[in-house]
C-alpha cells in the first residue's frame, strides 16, 4: 500500500503559486462534477485562499477535529464522552483519533439543526 502524505500545503501568498492555480483553473472547461470541485478549488487559491483536501478515512486528532468544526478541543472531548462522535483509541493510549467522515457527517448535522431553528424562527416571525 502506497502512503500519501495527510497534508500538502500550498501558499497562496506566493505569487507563484496564485499565478499557478490561476492558469491550471483557466484550462479547466469541462462540467463534470471533478472539474468543477478542481476549478473552485483552484480559484480560490488564486484569490488567496488556503484549502484543506483530505481523505474521508484520514483519522483526525480532537483538536485538529475542533479546529474543523470550529469549536474547542473540550467540545470535542465531550462529543466524544456522550457518544455523538465516534472515535478509536490508539493501542496502548489514550490518545483518540477521529475519522473526517465521522466530523463532516456532525458538522452537517449541527447545520440542519440550525437551519431548521432558524425556519422556526422565520415562521414564527422572530429574527
């Protein structure tokens, strides 16, 4: 089985690479869901975005799980404590390791909470 490196860091405040991904972005023209995901992605670095691009079955730390969700490490423990997301323990540890599927699978869910909260509150006139 061949590793990949978890991370590969592009800097978009090289010139260099801003120029790169602005050149690789023109030539995509297709409309193929790939090309479309490569092109934002893409252009986003250009305008000097940072991007993340991981595997759905890389393992996370908590706080690297946190700084996903946008919570605090703590929050994350918690989650974790009570069952809501799933974890493994490293052998001989107590160190955890959380799956990205299983972080992305919570942020999606934590926002259709809030997007039905805040229908409730649109249809209740509230703002």
């Amino acid at each position: 089985m061949t590793m990949r490196a978890l991370v590969t860091t592009l800097d978009p405040v090289d010139p260099a690479v801003r120029s790169d991904a602005k050149s690789l972005a023109e030539r995509l023209h297709g409309d193929t869901p790939v090309e479309s995901a490569v092109r934002s992605m893409l252009d986003d670095v250009a305008h000097g975005a940072r991007i993340v691009v991981l595997r759905t079955d890389d393992e996370l730390t908590p706080s690297q799980a946190a700084e996903l969700m946008g919570v605090t490490r703590q929050f994350v423990d918690r989650l974790c404590a009570d069952g809501v997301l799933a974890y493994r323990r490293l052998p001989g540890s107590r160190h955890r390791r959380i799956r990205v599927q299983d972080v992305i699978n919570e942020i999606a869910e934590r926002d259709q909470i809030r997007r039905g909260a805040a229908a409730i509150r649109e249809a209740l006139g509230n703002p």
